[in-house]
C-alpha cells in the first residue's frame, strides 16, 4: 500500500467492510459466549450439528473458512472424538449394539451419548475459534479500555501473547547454541529431554531480562502517565442495533437456561 | 547556560549489595549540551544513567544519599511520571525497545504520544515528521518484531523523539549495533545535538565521542574522575590511569610526544591529527627516524 493511503487509514476508523467482522469485539464475545453457553445447554448431537454448520456458514461469509475448519477439525478430532471413544470404550453395555470390530462392542447408546459430549465440546469451541479469527486482540482491548479497563491490563493482556512466541524463540537461540557446542539437541524423547533441561534456568534468567528491560522501555513511552490515553488506531463506536442484538442472544440463553430447569430439554 | 541535573555527593547502592555503584559523585549536566560519558566496565555509567533518568530511585530501590536534582528539584520529589516524559532513554538492546504490541512501526513510534493523549491528527502529524527526520519513512508499514537491530534502534530513538523530551539519556545505544548501525544512531545524535537537546551518552566508542559531545565525563569505581570539554579531557593523558578509553588520535598524539615529537596540542580525532601532522611538516616527521 502506498504510505500516503496507509498513514490516511488512520485517520478514520479502522474497518474491514464486513458488517459482521466490524461489530464491536464485546458485541462478538458476548454471541460469541451466549452461542457457546446455549450449545452446552443443548447437549444434543443433532443440535450440535445444525449450529457447527451455522459457525462454518459464519466462517465462509467473513472468508475465515480455511482457518477455522482448520481449529475446530482439531478440535472435533483432538477433544470431540475422544470423548465419543472414552463413552464407548466405558460402556456398560447399554442399548443394541450397531457395530461390533474384535469382541469390542458400539451400542446406539454410548455413540449417542459421546456424539452428544463431542458436540458439547465442539459447539463452545466453535464460536470462541470464530471470535478470535474474526478479532485480533488489539481490537478486543481497544473494546475493554474503552469501556474503562486500564491500559495498564490491556498491555499486559496484549504483550503475553506475544512474550509465548519471543519465549520460543530465545528457547530455540539457546538450543542452538547447545548445539554449536556439540550438545545433542535431535533425536528421541529422552535425548530431546536431557537436552532441553538445562535451558530451562538460562530461558527464566533471559526472561527476567527482558521483562526488565520491556518495563524499563515501556516507563520511558510514558506508560505510568495518568492522562487518558488517546488511540491513534480506532474502531468505529457500536452501532445502536448492536446493543439490541447482544441482548437478543442473552435472552436466548435465558430462555435456554429456563427451558433445562423446566426440563424441556 | 543553565545547569540542568546536578549531583551532589551522590552516593548509591543497589539492593543487598556492600559495594556502592556510585561513590561521592558530583557532576553537573547543562541545558543544551551533549555529556559523553566514558569508563572502564562496572565503572557506574550505567547506575548514573539510571539516576539522571529517574529510575533509581522510582524503579530500583536500594540506599541513595546526596542530592540529586533535576531542574533544581531532588529527584525524589519529581513524580515518576513526570520525569519519564521529561528525560527520555534510549539503551542498549533495540530489540526490548520495541512494545511487541503494535502491528507497524508508524504505530510503534506513536506509542508514547498516544499514552500522552495527544489527539489524532496531531500525533498523525507528529509521527511523520519524526519519521521524516529520521529518514524511517520506508519502513512505516513494517512490522517492528522483523526489523534490523539497526532498524529497531532508529524507531525506538523515533518513538522518544516523538515525545519531545528535553533531556535524552541514551546508555551504549551502539554496542549491539553493526558499523552501518552505529553511523546511523550518531547521525541521530547530530540531530538532536542541532535541536540543542540535552544529550546524556555512555558509549564506548570514543573516537566517535570526540567527535559529537561538547563534554566527556570520565568515570571510575563509581565516581566522576574528570569532567570538562571534550578535548581537555580525551587529550589527557589521565585516562591511561582510569582504564577509560583513548580516542586512537589522542594515543599518537602520546606516542609522538614520548618519541620526541610532540605535536602543537594533543588531538583527538583523526582530522585533527591529520591538520597537526601536516602542519609540523609530515615527512620531517618519518626523515628523523
């Protein structure tokens, strides 16, 4: 992008042209938690079904589809069909027995009940894995501060994210240099093991280091000033549907909650 | 010119130490001018840095006597806030310099003005011409986490300049740096020397010392040696003493006075060295030998 245009993008409100991307991040996490909390409350696998098949349809409209089938297969695979294995491998014996592979029996039952734990899982997982595609963290912090969360927890929120990766890699620089000095680093998990041991007090120290230095560094941007922060990246205020919209998926959950107590469901 | 930091018999030591980093220190620094600090390691540059800039006492704790102030203030009165927009820094590592949360280095360089809430168009306007200065210009859009040390260090002086600080600490800025590095953080400090900041520098390239500083504080086992202008101090032949650094002119200038061939005045850079060679007549130099 040519500077001109990208320093003028700062001067309105940063969008993406996608209604749905460019509601307010606290408008997203409360559907985004008030979906999830319904799904859980559901518990049925059919249910589960229908509403995964609404986040892929989500996923495609604000083309996030490749990464969120890629989160939430590893989800359903990682978490939702292990639940589906554990409920059947536990089985008492329960309901007629629909597959049957070297003395060990699939009943109706327990496929029923682990569909229904692994749709549980995956239909919580599925909007939170959408939420934060469709959000960076920036933007949900901007949203908290906004609302009166010190900049003070949006930093420090902001830069754990990211201390996970810089910590990563002043792991991989050290093992390297374990390396350059004949330490074998490849191989099994025991090698793997005894050699990554020893970093660990180096990797604490450089750490302590940095978050010096970060703090140090951040004192001197004039982090400590009390004087409200101004943005200089901001996102449009919401719009007044959205209020109404958030308050729509809460009364649902409601509904929801009331229609498990009532048993209904 | 008016004295801006003074120390008065400052004596610090960090937490749980015996040693103090600082011993008696007296020094002064005025507006407008540009203080080399030069000493052999563990000499207390970097804990009179730290002093000068308010983090002891605010960020380390440990025992601080004497009077340390800040224009005519005790730093102890100062609010920490304050003073971190009043003296900015700018050290070693480019890389902690850098926040890890903004996605672009025109973000970057206004973190510290956003924190001081200054409105948007203004900070637009702020960051362009800071970026301008610095010739950074072709780097706004990059993400700061994948620039050069050199690159990393030129944003972060950016982003302390942006917030128009009177007084500028800047402890070895180049020791990370490659030579191309390290030109470009000096031609930094030349702007800021034409903006007549105040400039506080520890660094151990002294050659490039004589040649931007109006003073050079000298230190050793935590107390100030020697200060005065640039050439009373780096042509004396006291640094020897201190383990201090040398500039390599001031060295031949030594070296040709105890081989009976003393220049008009010890030099200290290697211009200098070169106009006094010639003007005692360079191959009458070498015929002698």
């Amino acid at each position: 992008m040519d500077n001109e245009k990208f320093i003028d993008s700062f001067r309105g409100y940063q969008t993406t042209g996608n209604w749905l991307m460019d509601l307010n991040p606290l408008t997203k996490l409360n559907i985004a938690l008030a979906t999830g909390f319904i799904s859980m409350l559901v518990r049925d696998w059919k249910f589960g079904i229908v509403v995964c098949v609404i986040y892929f349809l989500i996923a495609a409209y604000v083309k996030k589809l490749k990464g969120f089938t890629k989160s939430f297969m590893a989800a359903f695979v990682v978490l939702g069909l292990f639940t589906v294995f554990v409920r059947l491998i536990s089985n008492r014996g329960e309901g007629n027995v629909v597959f049957s592979i070297l003395g060990w029996n699939w009943t109706d039952v327990a496929l029923q009940k682990g569909f229904d734990m692994a749709f549980f899982i995956v239909g919580f997982a599925g909007p939170i894995i959408l939420f934060f595609l469709t959000t960076p963290m920036k933007d949900l912090t901007y949203a908290c501060e906004k609302k009166g969360v010190s900049a003070t927890v949006s930093y420090v929120i902001l830069v754990s994210f990211k201390t996970i990766t810089e910590l990563g890699k002043s792991a991989s620089t050290i093992l390297d240099s374990q390396k350059s000095r004949g330490i074998e680093t490849d191989g099994n998990v025991f090698v793997r093991i005894k050699a990554l041991l020893p970093i660990i007090s180096p990797l604490a120290l450089s750490a302590i280091s940095y978050t010096e230095e970060k703090t140090i560094a951040m004192d001197a941007r004039a982090f400590s000033v009390t004087t409200p922060h101004t943005h200089l990246r901001e996102l449009k205020p919401s719009a007044g549907y959205e209020k109404w919209l958030g308050l729509f998926f809460d009364l649902l959950l409601v509904g929801t909650v009331v229609i498990k107590i009532m048993g209904i469901i | 010119m008016s004295e801006y930091i003074e120390l008065k018999n400052v004596t610090y030591n960090y937490p749980l130490t015996k040693r103090p980093s600082l011993d008696s220190v007296n020094c002064h620094f005025e507006e407008g001018k540009v203080y080399g600090i030069i000493g052999e390691n563990a000499s207390g540059k970097t804990t009179l840095c730290n002093l000068v800039r308010g983090l002891i006492p605010f960020f380390y704790n440990g025992e601080l006597e004497g009077e340390v102030l800040i224009d005519g203030k005790d730093v102890r009165e100062w609010d920490e806030a304050e003073l971190s927009v009043k003296i900015g820094y700018v050290f070693q590592n480019p890389f902690t310099q850098i926040s890890g949360v903004k996605d672009t280095v025109f973000e970057e360089v206004g973190i510290g003005i956003e924190n001081l809430g200054m409105p948007k168009e203004e900070m637009i306007q702020k960051i362009i011409e800071v970026c301008r200065l610095l010739k950074i210009e072709e780097l706004i859009q990059k993400n700061p986490l994948e620039l050069s040390g050199g690159q990393c260090q030129r944003v972060s002086f950016a982003s302390i300049i942006a917030m128009d600080s009177k007084i500028i600490v800047i402890d070895e800025p180049t020791s990370q740096l490659d030579p191309e590095g390290t030109k470009d953080v000096f031609e930094i400090i030349q702007l800021l020397k034409e903006a007549h900041k105040t400039i506080i520098l520890v660094e151990h390239k002294v050659d490039l010392i004589a040649k931007y500083c109006d003073e050079v504080v000298v230190m050793s086992k935590g107390t100030v040696v020697m200060q005065g202008s640039t050439h009373e101090v780096l042509s004396s032949d006291r640094l020897f003493e201190y383990g201090a650094p040398i500039p390599q002119a001031a060295i031949l200038g030594h070296r040709m006075t105890e081989a009976g061939k003393r220049l008009d005045r010890i030099p200290i850079t290697n211009e200098e060295a070169v106009e006094l060679i010639r003007k005692r007549g360079g191959n009458e130099v070498w015929q002698s030998n």
